[in-house]
C-alpha cells in the first residue's frame, strides 16, 4: 500500500497549484491527479451537480488503487466533500477548506478574515463554517471573485486588467468608501471601520493572482491559500496511517512519479497546466479517460 499513489482531484487545471505543494512535501511520492475537464467550471454550478461530479471523480480514483485521496478543489470540497466521504470508506479524504481555514485561523491576528472564492463555494458557505468552528469569535466576510477563474486560465494573471479586476472585486472589502473614511461631522461617532487583516484565497485558481491580489490589498494583509497547509495535512495523515512511501533504495526511484488524467482536451490541459504546475506537462503525459 505504501507504494501506491496518492488520488489528487479537480474540476481542472487549478488543482495544479495544489499539486504543486503536495510534490514539493512529499517528493519520494507517486500521484495520480484527476482533472476533469470536460465538466468545468465547477463553480458556477448546483451543489448537487458538483457533488455528484465530484463522487464519480473519486470513484474513478480509488480504481487507480490510491491510498489517499485529495480533493483539490474549493468548491468540490466545500459542497462535495459530505457526500464522497458517505460513499467512501477505503482511503483517507482530505479537502483543502479546513487547511484554508486552519492557515487563515493561526494567521489572523484580529480574527476578521475575508475569503474570496467561487460563486459555488461562497454560496455553500463551508468556509464561513470552518473557520467559525476554529474561532467561535472570528468575523468572516467572503466574496465570489468569478472572474479570476477565467483570468488565470486565459494567462491574464498579471497586467491591468488582472489589477482592475481585483481591485473591483477587494476594494469593497478592503478599503472605506469615501464616506466611510469620514474622520469628522456626522460620522464621528460611529465604530471606526474595521477592515479584516486576513484574506484566505479559496480557490484553486488564485495563488496565481497573488501579484494583483497583493496590489489591490496592500502590504498589511496576511494572503492564505490552502495548498501547503493541505500538503501538510496529507503528510501527517499519511504518517499516522502508516503509508509513507518508504526511501527507495534505487536511487532512479526515489522522486514519485505523476500520472495525469482529464475528461476533456489533452492539449489545453497540458498547455494550461503547465503554468499552473511551473514545470512543462508533455501532453504524452495525459490521458484521457472517461467518468
Ligand atoms: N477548482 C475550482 C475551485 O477551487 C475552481 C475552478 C472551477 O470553478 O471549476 O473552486
């Protein structure tokens, strides 16, 4: 069991970014990672059609024979998660909204956390509940930011666009109206206006906007993603049941292997991918299967 792959999910490419961090935490292991792409965007749609989704997904994992399943989407998590973990009992679940919501937790320091994701994870409201269930007293404020879905993958992450963009969807949650920010006359004596000092990227897709992201919010925001909170989480689950895969003694052995899968185009997948992973996906690499 120890050699067998870890299951990593997404509607697509943005559970790539996850990926990512998974590698770099657990390099000696293999993966098989599920993009199915032929049913994307997940977050536009009904939390039943995600949830159904989402179990055929991890169905179609545990025949690969994984030991470990990661469910790397927000929004799959966030709706599908209750049901695939109804359905399956063979291997280890793990979703990347409670690492989020953990990451955001211990960053906060004021405990007022905005979150940004897609219409579909915003609207379950797992991330709200997550964080309230590590911080009873936390403030959460979340926003879908649709849009930058289509901006990473169109590889218009960076430039003015990206940066009007976010600053349409965060300037709301991070900055006072000019009436707001009235120190005198008729609003002198309301609450100052507190702004959150945590901002928890919800979606597989962000971490590629952090440049944006980070120009719209200024240099005081604390900026969470789950990825390397999710890698962690997967490392320790792994070592508390016992499926580390062991150090290979054949040193050509020794960094895991990935195997790609997708429901829909191989070209796109490979080429997008390739950005979100920072490392070239050869299209020989993927396969095409079907749910
Ligand atoms: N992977 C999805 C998420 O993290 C974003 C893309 C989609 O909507 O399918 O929510």
């Amino acid at each position: 069991v120890r050699e067998a792959p870890i299951g990593v999910f997404d509607s697509g490419v943005g559970g790539l970014t996850v990926l990512k961090a998974l590698a770099a935490e657990l390099p000696q292991e293999h993966f098989v990672y599920l993009g199915d792409t032929a049913r994307l965007p997940y977050g536009t749609k009904s939390p039943e059609t995600v949830a159904r989704y989402a179990l055929q997904a991890a169905e179609a994992l545990c025949e690969y024979g994984v030991k470990c399943l990661v469910i790397a989407c927000n929004t799959a998590s966030s709706v599908g998660l209750p049901a695939i973990r109804v359905h399956i009992h063979s291997v280890p679940i793990i979703g990347v909204i409670e690492p989020g919501a953990e990451a955001a937790c211990a960053t906060s320091k004021t405990g007022h956390i905005a979150v940004i994701a897609t219409e579909g994870t915003v609207r379950g409201g797992a991330y709200q509940e997550a964080i309230l269930r590590l911080r009873g007293r936390a403030r959460v404020v979340a926003q879908p930011t649709q849009l930058f879905v289509a901006l990473a993958e169109e590889g218009l992450h960076e430039g003015p666009i990206a940066d009007s963009i976010a600053r349409h969807y965060l300037d709301p949650l991070f900055r006072a109206s000019p009436g707001q920010a009235s120190s005198g006359g008729p609003g002198a004596s309301r609450e100052p206006t507190s702004f959150p000092d945590t901002l928890v990227l919800g979606c597989t897709h962000f971490p590629m906007l952090a440049g944006a992201i980070r120009a719209a919010v200024g240099p005081d925001i604390q900026i969470v993603d789950s990825a390397a909170t999710t890698a962690k989480y997967v490392r320790e689950t792994l070592e508390r049941e016992s499926l580390t895969r062991l150090e290979s003694p054949a040193p050509h052995d020794a960094k895991g292997r990935t195997r790609f899968l997708v429901t829909d185009s191989i070209e796109r997948f490979a080429r997008i991918g390739s950005r979100f992973l920072e490392r070239p996906i050869s299209p020989e690499e993927v396969e095409l299967v079907d749910l």
